[in-house]
C-alpha cells in the first residue's frame, strides 16, 4: 500500500500546495480513493469525520480539471450547509493555489451578485449547497454542459436535511456522463438508496468503522443532575489550561446562549456562540476567529458538528447529548483530526441516560463514567427542570411500555370522571 503522495501520482504543484498546508502522509481514505478516482471510477467513499476524505475527493479532481479552460465548470461539489462548502472551498483554495485553475464557492443567505461575476468571470469548480445552485441556475447564470465530475459530500447529512429533491432536480441539469463521487461518515439504509440512484457500479472504499469514534479520541462522561451542575463542572476544566481550544455542543439554540453568556461572566477566555439563528456573516466570523486561535471557547448547537475541520480542539463537550448516536460521532470528530489526540467529555443527567446507551450500543464501544471532582457540589435546578426531566423519563417508559402511565397523565377519580 502507497505511503506518500508522490506515489499516488500527484504532481508536483499539488504536492507543494500540500507540504505548504502541512499535509505530509495520505490518510486510510486518500490512499484507498485517489488512484481509483483518478483513473475515473464511480466512487463510493464511507469514512468517519477527521479522516480527510475531503482531500481524497479534491485531489483526484484538480488533478484531471489541470488548468483552466474554457468558461464553465467542468466539476460541482454539492455539500449540505453553507458552514461545510465555505470549508471545502478554502481547503480547495489552498490546493490550487500555484495551479490555473478557477473556483468559486455558492451559498444562500447572502447577496448573489458577487457570486454571479465570478462564474461569469469563468470557472473550473464550483463549490455549492444544492439550493443555490438551482437557483442561479434557474436565472441563467450557470451553463452545466461541461460539468464531468460531481462529487456529493455529507450524503448522510443531506438526507437528513431533505435535500433528495434538489439533488434529483441538479441530476437533470448536468450531463449523464460524468464521473461521480459520494463520499460519508455513515451508511444508513437512505444513502444506500441515495448511491444506488446515483452512481454506476461504484468502487466502495471503506475507511475503518465508520460507526466508531477514531482511536485517538478519549472519551468519559459524569453524572450531572441537572444544568446548573453541568455549567459549575463545564467552568472546573476550563481552569485547566490543556483545555486550550474547546468545542461546546447544546442541544438547542436557548441551551446554547445560556452556556455562552455564564462563560462570558467568569472570563474564560474568547467565547462566541454559534446557532441557526445567527446571521451567515456572524458564523462564518465565529468559525475564523476560532480557527485562528482568538477564541478559546466555541458554544455551539450540531450547526457545526459537521465537515467543519478546525485545527487543534483539544476538547469536545457534550454539554447536552443529541438523540442520535451519529450526531454523536460528528460531534466528537471535531477532535483527534487526522491522527491528533483529542478528549470528549459528556455530561449526563437522569433524561439523557438512554441517549448514552444508545452511543454505547451503536459505536460497541465502552465510554467510562468518570466520578464528579469532589469541588462539585449539585446545584439547583433551573424553574421547571426538574418537571422536563421527569416528563422526558415518563416519555421514554412509554415508549418502552405503552401502558405505562407516568406522573404527569391526567388522572381520574371515582366514576371515570377526571380530578380538576
């Protein structure tokens, strides 16, 4: 098996805009995928996050685009948010850095007239979420006859986001013959159906588990009873100064502003918070900012769980668990990228158990609980938490058993009729 990027045949510009960005030694991933893809086979490529199937698509690709030509794309990259295909554009911009070759990077939520002049500028790529894509090509303003490779990124999270319409309506635009590549950190029955649809006798590439957290990641959780317990322990290791770059996840965009503005208060460090409900510009900022080291501390909800590679975390918080296992695994793939060690802590309250049961079940892998620091006490629950969580335990119990009556069903007394 080839070990260095000279012998999977990249040429020279492409290997210096590798040593420049610090890539030295290709991935699982890169070194199953390249070749193949470069000699134009359907790929179908299923590794986990922070394994660099980014670059196993684009070099194969700026290695048969070579240099500019003509004005319209010969190659689409779709990804599912504007946070991922920003991502892909830069490492892209950086690959192609001393070669001719023209990209462009097309999302909503901001104005398109500048995108608009650079594809009639003339392009070789365009990177893309779908629904912009459609868009400007329902003005006119992208000609696809040219379009040979495309190459869908994040399938699983497409799916998940609805976005098998659009991607059909692109299917129908763009020539039949072309090269396509599908690239995930998961294989749920709906990107089977997905491949099966879109690609012709693919080559399927399997990087380790994909269902597994990568080995360099250690993982613990603590029993934390409630969200004030959670904020006290979360501020206990942000004392530490190993914890220099940390991801925070919530569960939601309220949980999220919590967290951020209690850190904020005891002066952690550069802290920015991160949600749905920030402007494109604001996150695409925060996301810099912490790249870049001038922040210490991201808050954020699962908007960047995903193909979002910051150099360095050194540790991921599950302040609130998701309730899938594969949001999970995209979380705690934001450490231990490409072979560095990283830490997931999670904290669990009595609501959140079954979802840490599920990770455990999913990944077959055993995540220590670790006991809380005895300068930890518990705190107070916040004004009707307490009730959340034993309405979320009752759900759960019925689910499990759908006779069960829990605490909060409305009771009856005597003769059927029901207590006021």
């Amino acid at each position: 098996m080839s070990t260095d990027f000279k012998s999977l045949k990249i040429t020279r510009q492409f290997l210096d805009a590798l040593s420049e960005i610090g890539i030295t030694e290709p991935t699982e991933i890169q070194i199953k995928a390249i070749v193949p893809a470069m000699a134009g086979q359907d790929i179908l490529g299923i590794a986990q996050t922070g394994s660099g199937k980014t670059l196993a698509y684009l070099l194969p690709l700026v290695s048969k685009v070579k240099y500019a030509q003509g004005n319209t794309p010969r190659a689409l990259i779709l990804g599912p948010s504007k946070e991922l295909v920003i991502q892909i554009f830069r490492v892209l911009a950086a690959l192609v850095v001393h070669a001719d070759i023209r990209i462009v990077c097309l999302y909503g939520g901001v104005g398109k007239k500048e995108q608009v002049a650079a594809i009639e500028e003339g392009v070789d790529i365009i990177v893309s979420t779908p629904g912009r894509f459609i868009d400007l090509y329902s003005y006119g303003h992208i000609f696809t006859k040219q379009i040979n490779t495309l190459v869908l990124d994040e399938a699983d999270r497409m799916m998940d986001m609805g976005f098998m319409g659009q991607l059909r309506q692109i299917l129908e635009v763009i020539p039949s013959r072309r090269q396509n590549l599908l690239f995930s950190a998961t294989f749920p029955e709906r990107v089977e159906r997905l491949a099966a649809e879109f690609l012709e006798f693919p080559l399927r590439i399997e990087a380790r588990n994909s269902e597994k957290p990568v080995d360099e990641v250690s993982q613990v959780w603590y029993s934390t009873p409630n969200f004030r317990t959670k904020l006290h322990l979360l501020l206990y290791f942000l004392l530490d100064s190993e914890w220099n770059r940390v991801m925070i996840f919530c569960r939601t965009k309220d949980s999220a502003e919590r967290v951020s503005r209690y850190l904020d208060r005891h002066e952690v460090g550069g802290v920015r918070v991160l949600h749905g409900n920030k402007s494109q510009n604001a996150r695409i900022n925060a996301l810099d900012a912490f790249q870049e080291g001038e922040l210490r501390v991201l808050v954020t909800t699962d908007v960047t769980s995903r193909g979002i590679d910051v150099s360095n975390v050194s540790h991921v918080v599950n302040f609130e668990l998701p309730k899938s296992p594969e949001d999970y695994l995209h979380r705690i793939g934001r450490t231990a990228r490409i072979h560095r060690e990283g830490a997931a802590i999670t904290f669990v309250n009595k609501a959140e158990v079954v979802h840490l049961e599920k990770i455990v079940a999913y990944t077959s892998v055993a995540i220590p609980e670790e006991p809380m620091p005895p300068q930890i006490a518990t705190a107070d629950y916040l004004p009707g938490e307490r009730k959340v969580i034993d309405m979320e335990l009752d759900e759960q119990r019925r689910k499990a058993d759908p006779s069960f009556q829990g605490a909060f069903h409305e009771k009856k007394g005597r003769g059927g009729r029901r207590r006021k």
